[in-house]
C-alpha cells in the first residue's frame, strides 16, 4: 500500500491511498510521530480513501504511519514522510540592484531565482537563510524554493522580488532663461521610468533619457534630483544644481538690434 499527497499546503495535508481489495470491511489508522492516532472508516464510495490532517504549522516534516484493521487485526504499517509548505511572502526580502537575500521560516535546501529571460539562477542556502548575487538591476525574479525529500524535489513556496533599478549616470544640465534641460545616460539593466523632481517645486516622470523643466525664474539655481524606477522599486537619487539665465542676458541682444534698426532708418548706417 502507497499513499500519496495530493495537496499541501502550509497548515495541511490531504493524504490518498487504494482501498485494500477495493473492501469496504478494511478500516484504517493513521498514527503521527508522536503517537497520536487517528481512526478511519471505510467506505464503499470509489476505490480510494483520501483522509486530512490539520491542523499542522508551515515548514515542516511530518512522519506517519498507516495501518490497515480488518476484524481488529492490524498490519505491520506504511511508513512515510510528509513537508508543509512556506509561506515565503511573510519573510522579508532584502534586494540591491545585484542580490537578493533572506531568512525564511520552514525546510528548505535548495533555491532559483528567474526572471522570464535568463536561465535559472541557483541560490546560497545555509540553514534557513538564501542568497543570490549577481543579478540584473531592476529585473523582477521570481524565487523558488524547495526540499528535497527522499527522490522528490517538493516546491515549498515562491515570491517575486524586483530589484533596485541602477543608478542614473552622467547627469547634466543645460541653462535657459525661464527652463533647464536635463540629460543622462540610460542605466543598466532594467528601468521603466525616471522621476525628475525639482526642489520646492514638485516631481514627474518621464520614459526616456532627457526632460525640459520650464516655467523656472531667472537667475535662480534649482537643485534637481533624478531617480531611476523599475515598477514601484526606485534607485538611488543623483543630484545636480541648474542655474537660470538672467533675463538681462536674453534682452541685450534684443536691444542692440532694436538700436541698429533705427540708426539704420535714420541714415547714421
């Protein structure tokens, strides 16, 4: 007699197993490693029982045995092992624009992270904690983690993390009179936005590598962050001061060619 796991989950097990000569007369007891015992009648609906055990706590491996009882005789017993999953997502997830690490609570001994366009990346594990590096900046990686139990790799839980997005590089500005142009080399790895926020003015975001801020005053320096974004995730803010042009600056020339205009009418060029 062989009984499989149907579902798993972080609390309990539904457990199923052939019924001994398709007999309904055969009964059957459920004994865990502490020796509690659990009695199970037979049925005449199908060809299988199937049997729950709950409530049980996430991450851990559980031992039973099954006896079958026919007129009060029991069998020598099936052993067999049981792992609940994890709840990954009640861990928290330390993420750089390179790694991921974390502490989860429960078995596990081995973990991938992927992220829909490389290959799997195998993870560090060391007891409860797990660790990748290497990884793409702003990339989403979805995290698996499993237990190796017996011959069967069981999936104990998986979470998607996003990492930090890179720095914003090259920045610079280009003064005008009422406005600035801002200008920065596109960051590595993956981003889908960058916030441009103007201090004491207000932020918005853009999907490319340069922006126009206008309606700025003249003759005032304006500090100017830019942050790289990936989904909610943000970068590390780069810093730059922009400084106005005086209007002074933009009406002189206006103003000698408004005098050479009327010198010229008045015959003096």
């Amino acid at each position: 007699m062989r009984v499989n796991v149907i579902t798993r989950s972080e609390t309990q097990l539904e457990l199923e197993w052939t019924k001994v000569n398709n007999n309904r007369n055969y009964n059957y007891i459920l004994r865990d490693s502490n020796g509690a015992k659990t009695s199970i009648t037979g049925s005449d609906a199908g060809t299988t029982m199937k049997h729950t055990v709950s409530p049980l706590c996430a991450g851990i491996k559980y031992s039973f045995t099954l006896f079958t009882v026919f007129e009060g005789v029991s069998s020598t017993g099936y052993k067999f092992s049981v792992v609940t999953k994890i709840n990954c997502a009640a861990s928290r997830w330390n993420v750089s624009n390179s790694t991921i690490e974390a502490e989860v609570l429960g078995l596990f001994s081995m973990a991938t992270a992927h992220n829909g366009s490389d290959g799997d990346v195998t993870g560090t594990v060391r007891r409860n904690k797990v660790s990748f590096s290497n990884l793409y900046p702003g990339a989403t990686y979805n995290v698996s983690l499993y237990y190796q139990l017996d011959e069967e790799q069981l999936l104990q839980c998986s979470h998607s993390v996003t990492l930090v997005p890179a720095t914003v590089t090259s920045l610079s500005c280009e003064s005008r009179n009422h406005s600035v142009f801002l200008k920065w080399e596109e960051p590595f790895g993956l981003w889908t936005e960058a916030e441009v926020n103007v201090m004491g003015i207000g932020s918005h975001l853009v999907r490319r590598t340069d922006v126009k801020i206008a309606g700025l005053e003249p003759s005032r320096t304006y500090n100017i962050s830019v942050t790289s974004l990936s989904g909610a995730v943000r970068g590390p803010n780069q810093w730059t001061s922009c400084q106005t042009t005086s209007s002074m600056v933009v009406l002189v020339p206006e103003v000698v060619i408004m005098l050479l205009g009327l010198l010229t009418s008045m015959g003096y060029v």
